[in-house]
C-alpha cells in the first residue's frame, strides 16, 4: 500500500468520525433543547465541524499530486493541535481523550516514519505535559480548567500521569517506527519482486515473439494458446485467428499429438498453406505441467524444412554429379582420341576413288555419327568441367530481346510466342555467355514441351533480405514458365541429371549443363508445375 493511499485512509477515517460526531450532536440538540444552549458542547460541536471541514479539503487537495507531503505533516500538526483543543475542553487531567494523542503518534509513524513518530511523541509529551502543569499551578482557569481538580489528585500523581504517559507515547513511537520500517521493507521487496516478474514476462514474451522457429502451446483438449510471429508467416493466420481453434484444424498431421504423447517427440509432416506452396515442417513436441504438477498441456516448436531438404538434395546431386562428371570426362577424352582416328582414317577412306557407292553411303553414314558422337562429348566436357564464370554487369531485357531476335527464325518457335516482361532496370552481375546458353537451353526446352504452339513468359524480379520471411540475402528471380504439358514430381527429381531426358532426341545434357552455369554463380535453379499447368523455371543469383 502506498504512502497516499494510507494517507487518503486516515482522512476518510476521519471525515466519517467526525460527521458521525456532528450527527450524534445535533441529533441529541433536537431531542434536549437545553443541551443545544450549553458552551461546552457548543465549542466541541465547533472543533468537530472545523475538523470535518479541514478533513475534506485535505482530501480535495491530494488531488494535486505535489502537495502529498506538505498535506502529511499538516495532517500530523492538526491531529496534535485537535487533541490539544480537546484536552482543554473536556477536562485537562481528568479528560479521558489523552489517549488521542497515541493515535496522532501511529497516524505520524505510518504516514512518515520512524522519526517523524519519535518527534510526534516528543512534542506530544510537551503538549500533555505543559497542559497538566498549567492547571496545577492554575494558569489555565480562565479557560475554565479548575486548579483544584489537579491539586486534589497530588503532586505525585500529577507527576505519575505526565510520566506514564510520556512512556506510553516513546513506546507508541517506537512500535510504530519498527512496524513502519518492517512494512516499508516488505513493500520494496514485493516491488522488486513484481518489477522481476514483469521483466521475465516481458522477455519471455519477446522471446516467444521473435524466435526463428514455430512455437505455440496447446491444451490437454488439443486447443491452441500461444502462436507466435514465426508460425503466422508460416500459416498465413494470427494469434486472433487460431486462439482456442483445434490443432488438427491448423496443422492437421498433428491432430492426435496431445492424446498421443508421453516424453518428447520429433517428426516431420507436409503442410500447405494457403497460398498452395508445399512446405516441410519439422517439429519437436514436449509435454508440460502447471504449478500442481498436472498436465497442462504440449508446447511445439517447428521449423521450415523446406529449404533445407531441398539444399541436401541439392548436395547429393552435386556430390553424386560431381563424382560422375569427373569419371566420365577422363573417358571422354580416352574416347575422343580413338574417335578421331577413326573419323580421320574414314575420311581418307571416303576420298579414295575405288570406294564402291554402297559403302560411301555407309561411310559417309560413320563420318555423320562419329560428328554427332564428337559434339556429345564436347557438349559433356562443357558440363563436367564448366569454365569459370567472367562476371560482369549484365542487363537481363535486352539480353532477352536478343533470345527472342535470335530464336525468331528458328522452325522450332514458329507457333511459340515468347514474352519478355522483364523490368527494363533489372541489372546483375554474371558471366553474359553463359547466361545467354542458360536462356537458350530454358528456351529450347519450352519449345520442345509446346509442339503444337503455346507461350513462353520470361520474368524477373528483385527479393531483398527477409522479404518473404526465411530468404536470408538478397538476391534476382528469374522465371522462365511455358504453357506446355508440365512436368509431374518424379520428372522433378531427374531433370537436371546428365543423360536422363524425356525426349526420344534428346541427350540429357542441357538441363545438366544449365544448372551447373547456375551452381558456378552461387545460384540455384528449380522446377515446379504451375497451378494452372506447363512448367515453370526459377532461377535464383545472388546480387
């Protein structure tokens, strides 16, 4: 309880006394005319009403908050002042409202402390004692205080009163101080207390709030309390949203983990959100208890995994590419030497004139393929051992319009419209060569899916940092999608793997090559079937 709030108690306590007192009063005034005309009762009934008036003032004051303390010491004063008056009209040593002057002394040492209490007590002792010494010695019978009611009592009682009373105010004052302090101690521990508390709340739930994972609680019945920042990138959906909404609603691989859980569990599950993109979520679950030691309860925390598995895949590629690339290069070349003895030894075959026209059509049959086997293996060599990239500032618009201009008379895009809608300020940096094959073979690719004509869309963009919540850099998109018959998951999986193709044509070498160029600028290349079909190509580098 605070210093003001214990003041506005001793006022309120004694606004109500004293209007009880002036009700009493005029009450009994109704009743007995002649105990209105009498002037004892007439100055009390005066003190009481300046009392009660001082007493709501006091309170009204308090309002303005730098007035509290000058309104404490004055409460102090007026309490000795009005017992002083009191004694001197009820008595002097025979009034029996001494013991007023130990509520001044109490009211002193809670409002303002110890020492204030010890001079409360000393000046109540001066009054007390001052009062009862005036009317011995007769100095007070102009008031009306008799000296023979002193006198009669004794000098030694006299001095027995004064005495006990001034040991009973020092012990009033004592007391009240020590309970003071003691309270005073226990308030500034339970306010530290408290601040402590609020200090972990608030970390806690800024903790909670910016975590780089899911976490949310759910009831034993399965319910959702806590959702933080993290789940509702995730979800799509706020902290208003799912409060008190079942789990299974939310996350509906998850419906029966409360009912099923007994220790801490771990799993992962596939999860859509709105937006349709598939996502992998990873999430580890841990029962927990209230204060009672029973169930409360499961907190969750989850992770996209997306990204993640989608880089170990990646990383298998890369190792199990890598480890190919470099065996099948050495055999490349063991190849290519023979080869080219072979195509040199034919062709002085071809020019001799004795060859019949039978075997010059099978020779010129060996020369073709051995050209064609020749190209195989140098388009191979360009995979297994790309050539670093010479970085540049590249401009991807007019890159693209010079694709389109260059494919415009190929057979192949007769029907194919290709749309270049990339922003004409989209700048990186990249080696312009082997960009321009990245397109070509993208473009090629999509002609390929489209023989009876369709449309091919070549897209760009910038993603800072953070934009979509898990995208740690910045970095360009760039998004080649078709109008063709798609691609289903299993193809996904394969389509950038040397040698594995879907074409009866095909050597299943471009898509490799392709994103080899992309993994050779820090990049990554996917693909992915639109919901409104054909396939679509995104290409992520670096800025």
């Amino acid at each position: 309880m605070g210093p003001e709030r214990r003041l506005r108690i001793f006022i309120y306590a004694r606004i109500i006394v004293s209007f009880l007192f002036l009700a009493s009063t005029l009450l009994l005034s109704f009743q007995d005319p002649a105990a209105a005309q009498d002037q004892f009762r007439t100055g009390l009934v005066r003190l009481m009403a300046f009392a009660f008036i001082f007493s709501v003032v006091s309170h009204l004051a308090l309002g303005f908050g730098r007035a509290r303390f000058f309104i404490t010491y004055l409460q102090t004063i007026w309490d000795l002042l009005f017992v002083t008056v009191l004694l001197l009209f009820t008595g002097g040593i025979l009034s029996p409202y001494s013991f007023l002057y130990l509520l001044s002394i109490m009211n002193a040492g809670v409002l303002l402390g110890r020492r204030e209490a010890l001079y409360t007590a000393s000046l109540c002792g001066i009054l007390y004692g001052a009062i009862i010494d005036f009317q011995y010695f007769g100095l007070l019978s102009s008031i009306g205080l008799s000296q023979a009611d002193a006198r009669d009592l004794g000098a030694s009682h006299v001095f027995y009163t004064i005495f006990l009373n001034l040991i009973g105010f020092c012990l009033t004052a004592f007391i009240t101080g020590y309970l003071y302090q003691r309270a005073r101690e226990s308030e500034d521990a339970l306010r530290d207390k408290t601040v402590d508390y609020e200090e972990l709340e608030r970390l806690s739930t800024t903790i909670v709030a910016n975590v780089e994972s899911g976490l949310l609680t759910v009831t034993p019945q399965g319910r959702i309390r806590v959702f933080n920042r993290y789940a509702e990138a995730v979800t799509g959906k706020t902290q208003a949203d799912v409060y008190d909404t079942p789990l299974g609603t939310i996350f509906p691989a998850m419906s029966g983990i409360v009912e099923n859980i007994d220790s801490a569990a771990n799993g992962e599950f596939a999860f859509e959100p709105g937006d349709g993109a598939g996502m992998i979520l990873g999430y580890s679950a841990v029962p927990f208890t209230d204060t009672h030691g029973e169930p409360a309860g499961v907190i969750i925390n989850f992770k996209d995994l997306t990204d993640m598995k989608r880089m170990q895949a990646a990383l298998k590629r890369a190792d199990r590419l890598a480890a190919l690339g470099e065996l099948s290069a050495r055999m490349a070349h063991e190849i290519r030497n023979p080869l080219a003895a072979m195509s040199g030894s034919v062709q002085l075959l071809a020019e001799h004139g004795t060859i019949a026209e039978n075997d010059g059509r099978l020779l010129a049959i060996v020369l073709r393929e051995s050209d064609r086997l020749n190209a195989l293996i140098t388009d191979f060599l360009a995979y297994a051992r790309p050539a670093s990239p010479q970085k540049e500032r590249v401009e991807l618009r007019p890159l693209c319009d010079d694709m389109c201009t260059l494919l415009a008379s190929d057979s192949r895009f007769g029907q194919v419209v290709i749309a270049n809608l990339v922003p004409g300020h989209m700048v990186v940096r990249g080696d312009v060569n082997q960009l321009r094959q990245v397109l070509l073979n993208l473009l090629h690719n999509a002609a390929d899916a489209m023989p009876d004509g369709g449309r091919v869309e070549i897209e760009a963009r910038f993603l800072l940092s953070g934009a979509d919540g898990f995208q740690k850099s910045p970095v360009a998109v760039i998004t080649v999608t078709d109008s063709g018959s798609g691609i289903n998951a299993e193809t996904a999986t394969h389509l950038f793997e040397p040698f594995w193709t879907s074409k009866p044509e095909g050597s299943g070498l471009g898509l490799a090559i392709t994103y080899r160029i992309i993994e050779a600028h820090g990049g990554t290349i996917t693909a992915e079937a639109p919901a409104d079909g054909g396939c679509r190509f995104t290409i992520m580098l670096p800025i």
